[in-house]
C-alpha cells in the first residue's frame, strides 16, 4: 500500500491530493527554496521524478542520484533528464551537472562528501538492521551535508487504510512517530546536528491524533560543526556512473557572447528605430536625438531604470552609421544583468560586434530593410 488504495468494503479509501508522493516532493522543494543549496544529492532516487524537479531551481550547480537498483539510464530519464533544445537558447546562469550512481545509501563514496542538501526519502525502511546500523555514520559522519531529509512511514496512520500491513512489501519495518523521533534525535546527538519533525500527508476529519502519513525529519549541522575546516577526505569512488550530463550555462563565454550579443543588438535596435522617427539635431558632425530616446513600448523597466537609462549618453549618427554609447547600453536591465562593467562589455562585444574606432560605441546600419518597410507606410 502506498499511495493510491483499490476500493475495499470494509474500510473508506484515503486519497491524498496532491498525491502523496508529490507532498514529499514539494516538501523538498520548498526547502530548496528556501536555503538554495548548490549540491544536492538524492540517495534512493528511483524513477528520478525529484531530481528532474530539482533541476530547475537555478541554485543548484551538482545534482547527484544514487540507488542500489539504477541500471541502465531509461528513456524517460535521457529524455527529461538531459539539456533540452530550449536550453541552449536560454542558459542558465550557473553550471548544473546531473550525475546517477549505482551504489548503496550504506556505502561511502567520496564524490558525496561535504554536499549542501542529502535527501533519503522514503528509504530508510527499505535497510535491513545491519544497513540501518550502518546509515548515520555513513550519511551523517561521512558525508556530513548540511542539510539532510529524511521521510518515512508514520505505522500509526496504517489502521486507517484497507490493508494495515507494511505499505511495501520490501519495507523492513515502519515506525511510529515516537520511533522516529527517538532515532533521528540520537543520531541528530551523536554527529552534532539539530533536527525538527514535520511531515505530509494530513489526516482524515477525526483522526488527528494519528499524525501525518509520511513522517519527516529535518537535520540541520549545527553552526559550530558547519564552520570547522575541513579535513582532506582519501579518494573512495565505489559507485557506478550509469548517467551523466551537463547543461549549457552562462559560465561559459561562447554562451554568454551568444546571449549578450542578443540583447545588445535588440536594445539597439530599439533605439534605432526611435532614433529614426523622432526630432534630431547637429552637434559636433553627429546627429543626436533631441530627447533621450528611449522605446516608449517593448521595455519593462523600474522609473529609477528609466531614468539611469535617460541620463546616459545618447546615441548618434554619422553619415550612415548608427552608435550606441557602451556606457548606455549597459544600464538596460537585461544586458547588465550579463556583464556588471563597461570594460567586461567592451571586452566581449569587441569579439562578435562592430565597435567604432575607439571602441567606446557599438556601430550598426541606421537603415535596414525592416526600418525601410516601417517607413514607406
């Protein structure tokens, strides 16, 4: 019995909505949200649905999966797993690496060692007493993460389903709630973390007292421990890689020219085409916009934005070349949310873009066949 019931006469069906298996999920979510961990590892990842939840919090830089039972990488792990066609046009901002191990939550492997985040949802129930004895000391002493989860079946909401068996037939045993906690809070002693109980899963109208049907603990490294240096760990690679990738991130500078390049020429040729339409005046051979030229329409920017925008140089015009000052292009939002510095700016578009001779301007045709069109009707 797990999460959905088949209809019995002699007891009412439990349905969870959200099921209960995406209670845990967001659970895991929300605390993702919240502490922005950037290595997180999932110990018993299964069908790997959490890991592919966790991929798009930006945060996370290292996602790693490890289950005794990962074999081949599957279809639906390739397919959602890996950096999509929508990826390469929009990276993200930081790096992602999704690794999945093959290796037991009992073994120690020191890729795994010092992450932020380790989550063993529904997995401890599945050790046998050996393994279970084993655990603390590998995940809390060995790994040592910062944050650990750890969900499992709460036995007293069991009576309330059709069969009040184990939930899984390979559950080795399922605790109560005073179980649980008098385990997680020796081991929580024992390695120096505090830990809270919460969990998912609420109970039916009269049957509070029975708790939630998933227990969860929340381990947190006490300060004290979390601020020590740490010690050098030997190599130990005992897992098996069964999958691996990467996604395209703006670390990388061929992604981040693509990108930037991008906004720059599309807040160009916004001022371009304003630039066109609106009063000029001659100054010094330049032809100059005589208000500030910036889009009434296409630009979403704060009034402070606007106003930053306002007071940089202006855009000019010689013969039959456009200019766009770097120091104004980079107090558009998107482009300097890119690169924080005229001279990173510069540096970059002097490799994709034309500058002018002193490279203080981007230089572009004032007319091209689109202002062309515009203008003829």
């Amino acid at each position: 019995m797990v999460d959905n019931c088949e209809e019995v006469p002699t007891k009412e069906v439990i349905e969870f909505r959200p099921p209960l298996y995406k209670q845990r999920y967001f659970f895991v979510k929300n605390l993702v949200q919240q502490h922005k961990p950037k290595k997180v590892a999932d110990l018993g990842f299964g069908d790997a649905t959490l890991i592919w939840m966790l991929k798009y919090h930006h945060c996370i830089e290292h996602l790693v999966g490890v289950d005794t039972y990962a074999g081949s990488t599957s279809q639906w792990e390739i397919s959602n797993l890996s950096p999509s066609v929508g990826d390469y046009l929009v990276p993200r901002d930081l790096d992602l690496t999704i690794t999945l191990y093959r290796g037991s939550a009992v073994q120690k492997d020191s890729r795994l060692v010092g992450f932020d985040l380790m989550t063993c949802i529904e997995l401890i129930e599945h050790l046998d007493s050996e393994d279970l004895a084993k655990f603390p000391e590998v995940v809390f002493g060995y790994y040592s993460p910062r944050i650990i989860i750890i969900s499992t079946p709460n036995s007293e909401f069991n009576p309330l389903f059709p069969a009040s068996t184990f939930r899984h037939l390979d559950h080795k045993f399922e605790w109560n709630r005073m179980q649980f906690q008098t385990w997680a809070s020796d081991v929580a002693n024992l390695y120096n973390y505090s830990v809270e109980f919460t969990g998912v899963g609420s109970p039916p109208a009269g049957a509070e007292h029975v708790g939630y049907c998933t227990q969860i603990g929340v381990f947190q490294k006490n300060e004290a421990k979390a601020t020590e240096s740490c010690i050098s760990t030997p190599e130990e690679h005992v897992y098996e890689t069964v999958f691996t990738t990467a996604y395209p991130s703006l670390q990388e500078k061929k992604n981040l020219l693509l990108v930037l390049s991008a906004e720059v020429l599309r807040a160009s040729n916004s001022m371009r085409l304003r630039f066109i339409v609106d009063p000029k005046k001659k100054v010094n051979g330049r032809l100059v916009p005589e208000d500030s030229c910036v889009p009434r329409y296409g630009l979403i920017v704060t009034d402070a934005q606007r106003a930053q925008i306002e007071s940089s140089p202006k855009p000019y015009c010689v013969g039959k070349k456009f200019y766009v000052p770097l120091e104004r292009l980079i107090t558009f939002p998107k482009v300097n949310r890119l690169v924080d510095s005229v001279e990173r700016l510069r540096s970059l578009l002097s490799e994709a873009l034309k500058l002018n001779r002193d490279q203080s301007a981007l230089q572009v045709d004032l007319h091209d066949h689109y202002s062309r069109t515009m203008l003829s009707y």
